[in-house]
C-alpha cells in the first residue's frame, strides 16, 4: 500500500510516500523559518498562505523522487490536529481533494502520534511497548504506549513546553529564531556548571514538567550581569543542563514507573545532541535502551504523517469526501 502523507500543522509543508513493502519512497519539505524571522515568531496567516504557495510543487517533487505518479497512491493522509486552524485547513483540503479526484480514502493523523512513532522509522527500530517523551516547541510530555494507538499520558509541563523555554531562552540571549537550535550550538562552547539554574519539579512525586520558572531564573541572570559572549555561552550550557537534568530524571522515573526497558524520544528537541547524549548514557546505565528518529525527522515532516497512517490503516477505509482539523487533540483520547 502506497501511502501519501501531508503534513501542514504549523510552519513546515512536509510530503511524503510511504510503501509498506519498501519502506519510506521519497519526501520533501519546506520550513518557514527565513518568513517568520522578523517576527521572532510563527505568524499563522502568513504559515497558511505559504503552506498554499508550496504544497503541490512539493508533492510533484516528492513524487519524482519516489519515482512513482499520483494515480499509484493507495491512501492519502494529512495531520488532522492539532495545530494552528488555517494551516490544517491547507493540507486537510488539499488531501480531500485529491482523494475525491483519485477516488482514494483520506485519514486524518494525529500530529503528535506521528512524531511519537517516527522513531520506527528507525535503524533498528523499538518495538513495543515503550516509554516515550515527546518534546517540542509546543509539547512536552510523557507517554506509555502499548501499541499503535493504545497510549497513556504519564505526566506532561504544567506550563511551557522544553522547546519553547529553548527559544524564550535564547531570545534573551539576542540569538536568532529559532532559537533553540542556536542556543544548543552556543552551549558548546560554555560552561554548564557556571550558573546555578533550577530544576523545577525534577524532585516531585509525579511525572509532570515545568519550565517557566528556569525561563525567569535565566531573564533574572542576564538582566544583573554584563554578559560577553563567554557569559552568553556559558548561560546557554548551564540552562541547556538544567532543561536536559529535568527531562533525564522525569524518563528515567518514567521506565521505573512503568517497569519498561525502552525509551522512545521524539519532536524538535529530541535532535538535541546533549539530550541524546544523556539519555543513552542514563538507559544504559539500568539496563534499557533509547531511540531517537533520524535528525531530519524530529522535526515536523510528511514522513511520519505517511507511516503513521501505514500503520494505522492496512486496509484502507473508504471515501467519504470530508474531513476535518482539530486544532485542539488530546492524544491520549486517541483510540
């Protein structure tokens, strides 16, 4: 089954295809980053109308990749939710129009359930069941999952997501948007011990996160000092060690938790090397494993919304000639 996956949830256009017999055929993407600059922020309008200007010259291009045409595509798939509401709206329509002009079925995916099974995609994959973290720009969160589709919310921020105290964080820090890839890159080079940060509810009974007041601790910190560009850097690696301690402790409670032995670790900041670096070093360490997907996959992309649907659907369901966005979903209400 030949499955085309769309992915238009916030400030990326993502296309792909996905055979289930030959694995993942060919992708492309568009990120938004050079629009939303100037703005130190994603602008819905404008994600929305570039969403428009760039989903079919990148479903012709992922389609020359894969060597394959339109009419071989068995299921169309796009990210029903959730995400900003006009740029759902742009790959939901453009999905149902085209399963109606291919007489095709159209399923809508959960953005977050493909980001949580990206890491299948791979070499060698987890299998089930996993403890997995998803973190991003907008989620944090932490998920028992048995099976596609049978998942248990564990814990998740009370406040900001990980990723959004990445960019809030190096904003004060005057890096460029997005932040937190460049914050990640200027931790390299500093001292993470330098600064006393917090590490809020890394000691708390449940398994939930907060970031806010490690965002107020570093805007405290940089308004008191005159920073050089090795103050800069040493502030971006010792919040960077604060945020990766919290995420570390929080998973490593997780598995104990929930007496599993694998970790699954997937969305924006799941491509941070220092994370990784400390989770497998903390897995390792009592025996389990962590899996990360490919870099190029942690962000939002048309590879996971096509497998995700894959996996979902291996008998596709028919037509109907409608869809919908959900710009609000709950994952763990997905069945």
């Amino acid at each position: 089954m030949l499955t085309l996956g769309i992915e238009t949830s916030c400030d990326e256009t993502g296309i792909a295809l996905y055979d289930s017999g030959g694995g993942l055929l060919g992708e492309s993407l568009h990120s938004q980053v050079d629009l939303h600059a100037r703005y130190g922020g994603v602008v819905p309008e404008l994600a929305s109308r570039d969403h428009i200007r760039r989903i079919v010259p990148l479903a012709r291009e992922a389609l020359a990749r894969a060597g394959r045409r339109l009419a071989d595509v068995d299921l169309i798939a796009y990210t029903e939710g959730p995400g900003l509401a006009g740029a759902l709206l742009v790959g939901a329509s453009v999905a149902a129009g085209l399963g109606i002009a291919l007489g095709r079925p159209v399923v809508g995916i959960h953005h977050l359930e493909g980001h949580l099974l990206s890491p299948l995609l791979a070499d060698p994959p987890p299998s089930f069941p996993f403890v997995a973290l998803l973190v991003s720009g907008g989620h944090t969160q932490l998920m028992a999952v048995e099976g596609v589709g049978r998942y248990a919310l564990l814990g998740e921020t009370v406040d900001d997501a990980a990723g959004e105290a990445f960019d809030k964080t190096a904003s004060l820090l005057g890096l460029a948007y997005p932040g937190g890839p460049a914050l990640a890159l200027l931790a390299q080079s500093g001292d993470p011990r330098r600064f006393a940060f917090p590490r809020p509810m890394m000691a708390s009974d449940d398994l939930d996160f907060s970031f806010s007041g490690l965002k107020t601790s570093v805007l405290h910190c940089v308004r008191k000092q005159d920073l050089d560009d090795r103050g800069r850097a040493d502030v971006a690696a010792s919040f960077q060690a604060a945020v990766v301690d919290v995420l570390g402790a929080k998973c490593l409670r997780a598995l104990e938790a929930t007496g599993m032995q694998t970790l699954v670790v997937a969305g924006g900041v799941g491509a941070n090397a220092a994370l990784r670096e400390r989770l497998q070093r903390d897995t390792a360490r009592i025996g389990a494993r962590a899996f990360f997907p490919p870099p190029r996959l942690c962000t939002d992309n048309g590879a996971m919304i096509a497998f995700a649907a894959a996996l979902r659907h291996r008998e596709p369901p028919p037509g109907t000639g409608t869809f919908t966005v959900r710009p609000r979903w709950d994952l763990a209400a997905l069945a």
